[in-house]
C-alpha cells in the first residue's frame, strides 16, 4: 500500500509494557522519516507524557493526546483542547468515587490526585515523568476536566464500571478503559480516530494512505479511519478483528515488525 501517514497509539503499541522505547522501534519510525512518510502519536496520556517520545523520536507533526481531545505541537504547545462538559465531569467523579475506586482529574496541564500512594500512581510516574499535584478535594478541577480516571486493581470490576458508566452518561462523554487498570472519561464526540481523519484532512492525506496501530478498544476508532489498521499481537480478540493484519507483541517488538511488514513490504 501507498502509506503517507502512520499513526500510533502508544502504551500497549508503540513501547513495551515496562514503557519502553526498543532500539527497532526508534529504528522503524526513523524509516518512516527516511521514506517520507510522517508519523505521529494518538494516546490517552496527557501532552506531558509524549514529550519523552516526540523528542526521542523527532516529530514533527502534531500529537493527539486525552484520545485526541487535545492537540498539541511535538515541544507541546496547544493548538486545540476540547473539555468534558462540567456536570458530565461531576457525574462521572461521583460514580468513580461511589464505586470506592481512586479518581485521577487532569485539568490545568497537571495530573491531580488525593492519595499519591494510591495503585498505579508510581506506574503512572514513569509513563509520564511528572509527578502528581496532590489536592485534598478534586471538586474544584471538574470544570476544567480535560480527562478523569477511575483507577483499580479489579481489573474485572473496572470493565463492568465502564459498561455502567457509559450508559448512565449516555453519550455525553466518551468512556474506555485505555489499561485494564484504567477507565477514562473524555470529552463527547472527540476520539483517536477524529484526530486521525483531521490530520488527514490537514496534510491533504486520504484515509486510503493512512496507516494506524493500536491494541485497546479505543484504538478501533483509529481504525476506522485508517486504509490500513494493525493490531497488536497482544490486543483483545475484538481489537484483533477490528484491525485488517494483526502483528507481534508489544514486547517482541510488534510496532516494527509491523512498520518493516505491513508499511514496507518486507518478508
């Protein structure tokens, strides 16, 4: 295929699960870069947990972070932020909280917490190399929610939450878990796959050209706007059908096994 753009989601695809970037996948993007093909990141991290990426990598287009809710330069700087609608945000935090799970409230460029001791939050650490804004009540950021996270060791109970959540909230904001450990709540309307198809639209790209990669449920919607879709070998059986080839492991170098395969044509 005639791949012009690749884009990737990251944790589960791009690095391994101890968030590492493989000397393959630095050597893959740079191929990309070599064929002139752009590349770019679509994630549920904040803009603060790409910068590693993009400086390691040398981006150049723009990043979708909060599942493409907010649009940011590779160096970070805003281009465009949508929030989850206030009393969406309060109804989302006040079921987290009743369902006796951590709540995590990115707002104000900052990742905001009550306990810093809480499951995942030295997970969460490494994967962004930020530390957390401790506050004793997460009320006054929900009007400027740009993602909220419910976070648990249930990982059953996490994806029956989600189920739940999405139906009481009805549409008004988008629900996935992004880990198994993660649910998040993002804005209406906005996903990994409408940053896709507007950077598309952006660089004069047509869908039929585009390559994207991915592992969890919210990666399908990249593949819907994508000629070319890849799961990884360590996606759900779901997210495996979605996709139109399935690839590696995230930690047996998946991303560029599938880069030098699916976008080059190596055998």
């Amino acid at each position: 295929m005639d791949i012009a753009l690749v884009v990737s989601d990251v944790d589960g695809t791009l690095v391994t699960d101890d968030k590492r970037l493989t000397p393959a996948a630095i050597a893959a993007v740079r191929r990309l870069g070599t064929a002139g093909i752009g590349f770019t990141l679509a994630s549920s991290r904040p803009p603060v947990g790409l910068r590693s990426l993009a400086e390691a990598l040398d981006l150049r287009l723009p990043l979708g972070a909060f599942n493409g809710s907010t649009v940011c330069t590779p160096d970070l700087r805003p281009i465009s932020e949508r929030l989850i609608p206030e009393a969406v945000a309060r109804a989302a935090a006040t079921r987290l909280d009743a369902a006796g799970i951590d709540v995590w409230v990115f707002a104000d460029g900052a990742w905001n917490l009550r306990n810093p001791q809480a499951p995942y939050t030295d997970l969460e650490r490494r994967t962004l190399q930020t530390e957390p804004h401790v506050v004793p009540d997460l009320s006054a950021l929900l009007g400027r929610a740009a993602k909220i996270v419910g976070v648990s060791r249930d990982h059953a109970g996490l994806a029956r939450l989600e189920e739940a959540l999405a139906a009481e909230l009805d549409g008004r904001a988008a629900v996935h878990c992004s880990q198994p450990y993660y649910l998040d709540v993002t804005p209406p309307g906005i996903d990994k796959g409408s940053f896709v198809a507007g950077l598309g639209r952006q660089l004069g790209i047509p869908r039929e050209r585009i390559a994207t990669l991915g592992d969890a449920a919210n990666d399908v919607a990249l593949f819907r706007e994508s000629g070319l879709s890849i799961a990884m070998g360590n996606a759900a059986p779901a997210v495996q059908r979605a996709a139109s080839a399935v690839t590696a492991d995230n930690n047996e170098d998946g991303f560029a096994r599938a880069i030098n395969r699916f976008v080059f044509g190596d055998t």
